[in-house]
C-alpha cells in the first residue's frame, strides 16, 4: 500500500514481464492510480540453473517479490512474454526449441506460488497488444506487426482481437513465401520473406561484402550502385509481403518494428513507393505504414495489458 498525506492507498498492482534472450525488462504499475511504478532490466543468464530451475525464472519470481514487498500489496495480474508458442490456456510456454532451456511447459502460477492471475505470451503479441494499448497504434482494432531484425516476426489483432491460431503460430509472418522455387528457410518455407530482408542473410544476399543490414543501408545512403540494388530488392520483397498480409487480414494500419525500423525514411520512401504499384486500395483506401513507438518495452507493456484483460 502507499501513504497518500497520511492516509494509506490501497493499489491494484499488475506487473509485465518480457523475457528476453539476454535480457528480462519488468514494469510494476498501480491499475488504479493509472501510474506506472517502476522498470527494471535484469540479465536473463540462459543456461545458468539455481536449484534446478533457471536462473531467469529465479531473478523473475525475486523480483516480483520484492516489488509486492515494496509496495506492501500482493499483484492482483501478472503477465509473461517470452519467446515461443504459448499453450492454449496461457499458463505456460508450449513450444521452444533451442533457447530458454526450461522454460517448456513451466506454469508460471505454480512457479510463483502466486494467488494472482499470471497469463503468458508470445513476445511479439505482447509487442502488439502494447503499441495498441499505448503505442503508435492506440485505439486501432485491426493492425499487422512486422518485426524485422535478425528475423521477421509479427503479429496480427482483427477487430480488437489478437489473433493466435490453432497452435499460436499466428504472426510467423517471416515465413510467408514469396518464391515456391526460393531456398527452404530455417522452417521449411521456400523463398521466404525472413530470407529475403532479414539480418540473417544480408551477408549470403550481398556476396560477403555486409554482415549488417545498417551497414548495407549506410552504404546504399551513400551512393553505392550495388548496395542500393541489394536493399531496393529487399524492400521490394517486403512490399510484396505486406501487400499480401493487407490482402489476407484488411488491417487499417502496418507497424514496422526490430532493428530495421532505425532506417526510417531509407526504408519508408521506396517501400511506399513499391506499395502503391502492389497494394489493393478499393475507393482509394490505403493503408497507413508506422513505425512502433514503445522500443524495446512494448513487449513488457503488452505483457501487462495481456495479464489484465485475459
């Protein structure tokens, strides 16, 4: 509880938890008072266990504690984001290879030993659920995020609602195929649009000459005949994509989130200009293309709103 002049406050209390690869970011807030309390960053430690649980889990459930220690009042919602599909009742991680050992099937209510209501989800959803709750697309009820960094992720909200799918592979919008005759990516999907503007192949689509997408944009920035071809092509790629996912899902608005964001004007101008030659656009409708606004703690603050409203 919080003194207020003398008298004591009572606070309903909700924490976002986005678990990160390297990092774990963490927001407190009063749902009452409308106030946010507090953000912390820890490091997520992955492959270092306590006590056979991971390390993150027991920085997670510490921190967590000391927060309703510090503001003397029990979390009323908890919500989790993470990496991987979430199991359909939203207690736990369902499907995760390869990173975050331990997190599989770990309910997170049982692990916390908490009364609170915790609900868990992808970090890209969560990402979502944020940027229209208090981001770039507050107030939007159908809207597609694309998330390109090393990847390209995404997720999807139609008529206020997040989609998720049958498995939670809702969002996977890297794999969208873009040429059946394409190289199968890291899923199966040939010619996908992850291969085609993703940091994992800017340096097989450039010959060797860039290892990052920001140097190959720096490079087209600066005049390099080659560099601006290998990013225009990329761009064009996208374009495709998000002329299919306009197609597919009718949103009113695209965010552009990850690293490739930071290219701002580099990336929007020829991507606008791709997409009034692909986009379908009935009465001249077109659809507006963002960049998010939340950065890094979009994920943490939809895992928040998500813990609300679930």
């Amino acid at each position: 509880m919080e003194r207020v002049r003398g008298a004591t406050r009572r606070m309903n209390l909700a924490a976002g938890i986005d678990l990160g690869g390297t990092r774990v970011k963490g927001i407190a807030r009063d749902l009452d008072g409308d106030e946010e309390l507090e953000r912390t960053i820890l490091s997520t430690e992955d492959g270092k266990f306590f006590d056979e649980d991971p390390a993150w889990a027991n920085a997670i459930r510490d921190l967590l504690s000391d927060w309703e220690t510090r503001f003397e009042q029990s979390f009323s919602s908890i919500g989790i984001a993470s990496p991987g599909l979430a199991a359909k009742d939203q207690r736990s991680i369902a499907f995760m290879p390869g990173r975050l050992a331990g997190i599989e099937d770990l309910v997170w209510e049982d692990f916390l030993n908490t009364a609170a209501k915790v609900r868990v989800a992808n970090d890209a959803h969560t990402a979502l659920l944020g940027e229209t709750w208090q981001g770039a697309a507050k107030g939007c009820k159908d809207v597609v995020l694309l998330t390109i960094g090393t990847g390209v992720g995404g997720a999807a909200i139609a008529d206020g609602r997040l989609l998720r799918g049958h498995l939670g592979r809702a969002g996977h919008f890297g794999h969208l195929s873009l040429d059946p005759s394409g190289e199968p990516d890291i899923c199966g999907t040939p010619g996908s649009l992850e291969d085609a503007i993703g940091d994992c192949t800017v340096e097989k689509r450039s010959g060797g000459r860039f290892t990052r997408t920001k140097a190959l944009v720096d490079a087209h920035l600066a005049g390099d005949e080659q560099a601006s071809e290998i990013w225009l092509r990329s761009v064009r790629h996208l374009a495709a994509g998000i002329a299919s996912l306009i197609n597919a899902l009718d949103p009113e608005v695209i965010l552009l989130g990850g690293g490739i964001a930071n290219a701002r004007e580099a990336l929007l101008e020829p991507l606008c200009s791709y997409l009034d030659v692909m986009e379908w656009r009935p009465a001249d409708n077109r659809v507006e293309i963002r960049i998010v606004e939340l950065g890094e703690w979009a994920g943490a603050i939809g895992a928040l709103h998500h813990g609300m409203i679930s």
